[in-house]
C-alpha cells in the first residue's frame, strides 16, 4: 500500500494546538506588537513554540509536488495601482506566506467580462481559492463560482450573502453626517462613487440616512455617482456646481481620490475647501493629510482586510464555515472640513 502524504499543517492547527484563535495565532506569526489586539508575549511565545513543533514551515513547492496542491492562492481587485486596493493585497500576501500559500493577483478593471476572464486565468494555474476585491452588482461570476465549488472570500465590497471581510461603510457614512451637523450645514451634496459598488452604495445610504433622521434633506440633483478617482470626483463636483441655487457649504465624497479631485473644480470655482466649503472624504490615503489643505476622512483598517481575508479563505478551505467580517472606520478631522 502507498503511503499516505503527510497533511499539511494549518493556521488552524497551530491554533488549536496552543489554545487560541485562527486571528491571534495569525497575529502572533505576524509578529503583530502594540495595540489592543496585538497577543501578549507570552501567547506570541506559545502560538511561535506550536508553529516550530508542528512544523509549520515547510517548502512549499516540495509539499505540493506531493499532495498535488498548489498551495497558492489568487486575488482580483480592479486596478493594482489602486492605493487601497494594493494595501489590501499586501496584507493578502503578508497573511498567505505566513499560512504557507502563495498569492497571485491579476487587474479587471472593474469590467464583469474581464473580470470572469481573469478569473479563469488565475484559476487556470490552479489556486486553491480566491479573494475578490472586484465584487460588484453586475455579472453572474460570484454565483458562478459558488456552484463550481470554487472557494472564495470577498474584500473591500460584499455582495449578496457570500463570505466578505469590508469596513462598515454605513457607519462610516453616519461618521460623516454627524461631523457636518456638528459643524453647522445644511446644503451638502454627495460624490457617491459608482453605484454598482457596494463600498460607494453603503457610505452613500449612511450618510443619507443619518442627514434624514436629523431632519434634513439633500436633492437628488446633489448625490451624483461618478468614478473612485481624481477625474471622476471633479467631474461629479462641476455637476453639483452645475446645478440650480446656491452652492453647496458641505461635499462629502466617498473617496479620497474623488475629494481631491473636487478640491480642483470647487478651487476653479473660487470657492475655498475648508472656508467657503467644508469637503470629507474616504479611506484615508497615505497623501490625504500632506495635501495643501489636509483631507478630513474616513479611515479603514485596509491591511487588516487583506490579513483578515486570508484567514477567510483559509478557514473555508480548511472545512470551515465562517462569517462575514466589518471593520470598524475612523472619522479623521483635518483642515478640508473647516476649523475645529
């Protein structure tokens, strides 16, 4: 009788056998340090004592020449050049060498045909799961999927029921509102970024729902939907400008690239960002407080999805059925909304 391969050793295992879970023993094998979700040095001790006793490290290309896996794993976002998405994906790759699977990623465009074209391609050289960083309202690709028994976590946006790790974009959405009825507006108009995106729709319906609650409205002629990037943001800001009666004393764009590029047509305009117009964005990128008047915006813990992601992933193939994730958002206040 053949012998049997030798199974390969898990995130799972290692947290089943030092007594923890999946996200603490991750943590510690991220050398995860400071903060209150970073595992005590002891229990960092423990999980690095299961992982060497288990043989956690082991070559991977060996390993999948025997049990015939590949032991990677693929991810489709819309644009790599994306700062969010390319800080999700390096918490994806952080997360995927450290479970022992590599990770391949590849650019839809936000296109559903290219985005079931790439998929096959990355399916083709045999990952054992995906995460989607593309997921949107249009195409059948998800479903798909599910019915070919292709394991797969989404990222960034959710959609449907299937297994997501985002941030909580309605409260994020509510952060804002709530900062802009603190400072005092009434006219406010929303950069509500494309409509098929669960990321753009979430921020969107919080903020409004909040702004009515208070007993305010905003026209429909003031939500315009338009691209997550500088040209799409001064595109959908003239259209606000655009249209009847005075102009807005609040912007809120739900994204960051999309409120830099209202900055340059309220600029045009001679309406002053952070005096005339108080402007809010989302996600907090690496150059929205450097900017000339630094951005106020919404924060998601980006990294942490791409970490959290994989454990996703990795439960599922392991057998698990996890549950979708929400990451909570941060409301960072800076010079674009006005003075404190």
């Amino acid at each position: 009788m053949p012998a049997v391969p030798p199974r390969r050793v898990t995130l799972k295992d290692i947290a089943r056998d030092s007594g923890v879970s999946v996200t603490t023993a991750s943590r510690a094998l991220h050398g995860a340090t400071g903060g209150a979700r970073a595992p005590s040095e002891d229990t960092a001790a423990r999980v690095r004592a299961a992982a060497t006793r288990l043989g956690y490290s082991r070559d991977q290309l060996a390993s999948g020449l025997r049990t015939r896996r590949s032991w990677l794993l693929g991810m489709l976002v819309p644009r790599l050049s994306d700062y969010v998405l390319a800080t999700i994906y390096e918490g994806v790759e952080e997360a995927a060498r450290l479970a022992g699977y590599g990770a391949v990623v590849a650019n839809t465009y936000d296109d559903p045909d290219e985005q079931r074209a790439r998929a096959e391609v990355v399916l083709d050289h045999r990952v054992e799961g995906l995460i989607i960083g593309d997921a949107s309202e249009r195409g059948n690709l998800l479903d798909d999927l599910e019915r070919r028994g292709v394991p797969f976590v989404l990222v960034s946006r959710r959609t449907g029921s299937h297994p997501a790790v985002t941030g909580d974009d309605l409260t994020g959405g509510r952060l804002v509102a709530e900062h802009l009825l603190d400072r005092g507006h009434v006219r406010v108009a929303v950069l509500a970024g494309e409509a098929y995106a669960s990321t753009g729709r979430d921020r969107t319906r919080g903020f409004l729902e909040r702004w009515s609650a208070a007993g305010r409205t905003v026209p429909a002629d003031r939500v315009v939907h338009g691209p997550f990037d500088a040209a799409g943001g001064r595109e959908a800001m003239q259209r606000v400008l655009d249209t009847p009666g005075p102009p807005p004393t609040a912007v809120f764009a739900v994204n960051d690239f999309a409120a830099i590029g209202a900055m340059g047509a309220l600029r045009d305009a001679g309406l002053r960002v952070g005096r005339d117009v108080a402007l809010v964005g989302y996600n907090d990128v690496s150059l929205a407080a450097e900017l000339p008047i630094p951005l106020s915006t919404v924060a998601t813990p980006n990294l942490e999805m791409g970490r959290r992601g994989v454990e996703l992933l990795v439960e599922i193939l392991d057998g698990g059925r996890p549950g979708s994730v929400l990451l909570p958002p941060e409301l960072r206040i800076r010079a674009s909304s006005g003075p404190g």
